[in-house]
C-alpha cells in the first residue's frame, strides 16, 4: 500500500517501501528512535525486511508490557 509522506518543508513523498518511509521520519521518543535505527540496519545489511523487522519488535515491546505492568525487572529475563 503506497504511502503520502509530508513533510514541513513541502516535499511530498509517495512509496510502499518501509525503509523508505523510516528515513523520512523525525522520531523524538527513544524506542522510536531504537526501532528506526533497527530498520536502518536491516536495510544496510540485508537489502529488504524493513517493515518484517519493525513489526516484529512491535510485537515483542507489545508482550514486554505486559511483564512491566506486572513488575518485573529485566534483569529478571536473563
């Protein structure tokens, strides 16, 4: 699904390439920040995957919290 991305300079810009869409954001929160650099990554090393990756790591700060809500200590995973 193609995308319109605007931004506060006028350029307009149109894809379906989740990379793509990464590089035009301006992210302030730092887990956004954390999962724009994890597509960078991704796109550098491996070409594709960006939207594949950043859903995953949606999903797995989605279940995280659940266990902050609960309480439990990171250190608790490892």
């Amino acid at each position: 699904m193609d995308k319109l991305i605007h931004d506060d300079k006028g350029n307009a810009t149109i894809s379906n390439d989740g990379a793509t869409t990464m590089k035009l954001l301006d992210v302030v929160h730092p887990a956004a920040k954390i999962l724009v650099d994890i597509a960078k990554s991704q796109e550098s090393e491996v070409g594709d995957g960006t939207t594949r990756v950043v859903l995953f790591v949606e999903e797995f700060l989605k279940e995280a919290k659940l266990f902050i809500k609960d309480g439990v200590h990171s250190k608790s995973y490892t």
